[in-house]
C-alpha cells in the first residue's frame, strides 16, 4: 500500500482529485501526504504526525508534522511565498476570491489539544475520513470566513449550528451531541 502512494506521489497523480469535492465519494481510497522524509496515507493513519495541512491550492498533497508549531512555521513559508508571489503582503487586508485566509483548525481533543487538522480552500466540502479525521473533531478555531459542519458525508445528515462556526469563532468543546461527530466541513 504505502509503495503504491508513494508511485502516485512521485507521479505526480493529484491526490485532491480522488477526494475534494468529489461526490462520488470513495473511502479507501487513501490520501497520500507527506511526513518529514515518508509519504502516507492520511485516510488509514496519521503514522504518529501531531499536525497536518492540507491545501489544495498551494499544496500538491497535504503535508504532516510533529506539532502544530511546526505546521504554523510551515504554513508561514506559504503565506509568504504567496505574498511575494502576488506583491500583495499578508495582514494588511483582506483579500478576496481563494486567497482569502478561510482557514479552518480541526482538534482531536478538547480545548485544542491533540491532533490537528488544518482545512484551507473555499467553496468545497472536505470529506473527513479522506484525511484520517472522520468523528474526532472535539474542538475547532475558525479563519477569517464561515464554515459548515455536517455529520455526514458531502455536507448531508444533520449540520452544526452556522451561529457557532461563523469567521473567527473558536470552539473549546462541541455542542452536544457533536463531541466526535463531524464527518464533512465546508469553508465559505
Ligand atoms: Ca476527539
């Protein structure tokens, strides 16, 4: 398994495509990452990574690491590579269209501890379990635009209340019911 992920890494095959806004949905289809010096499959563990990004738009596969520190210094390079890249500097507003910051912080445990995972790309829903983090989600910490939580698969079952996941809302424990429940998020 994990050869046949790292052949697809190294072939450059877009693993976002298999997942993403893809309705056809397809668990088990593994999503490659890569974690320091190894490629794995999100989708069937995080192989012992504190942190992961993933990223569509800037990332080819999402990228895993110990901490969450180590993944915000990551993500840094990025937003800076993209601030030169555009002229535009980070921070001094916002932008619109799909640079805009619409981050979202997924946390195993409650008051954001544990593993984390860091969502960012507008307008799709992010399936869970395509990334390891199907029903874990014990708290979370909103970007600069909304989100949408549903219990199911591609936005369907029951959703999270929107008056709860609005731009820069953090959560430090779920609504009840939800500890361990969220299945598919959207980022607006
Ligand atoms: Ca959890």
């Amino acid at each position: 398994m994990l050869v046949m992920v790292a052949a697809a890494v190294l072939a450059g095959v877009p693993a976002y495509a298999a997942s993403g806004s893809d309705s056809s949905g397809q668990p088990g289809a593994g999503t490659a990452a890569r974690y320091g010096e190894q490629v794995i499959d999100l989708a069937r563990g995080w192989e012992g990574a504190g942190a992961c990004v993933v990223w569509p738009e800037m990332l080819e596969v999402p990228e895993c690491f110990d901490t969450e520190a180590e993944m915000n210094r990551r993500i840094g390079e990025l937003e800076t590579g993209m601030a030169a890249s555009t002229g535009v500097s980070t921070g001094t507003r916002a932008t619109s269209g799909s640079s805009c910051a619409s981050y979202l912080r997924l946390y195993d445990g409650t008051w954001y501890t544990g593993a984390v995972l860091y969502l960012r790309g507008r307008w799709q829903w992010f399936n869970l379990a395509d990334y390891g983090f199907d029903q874990r989600t014990s708290s979370y910490r909103i970007g600069a635009c909304s989100a949408r939580f549903a219990d199911r698969r591609n936005g369907s079952g029951d959703r999270y209340p929107t008056s709860l996941t609005e731009a820069y809302d953090v959560a430090p424990t779920m609504l009840s019911g939800w500890n361990n429940d969220v299945s598919s998020v959207y980022i607006t």
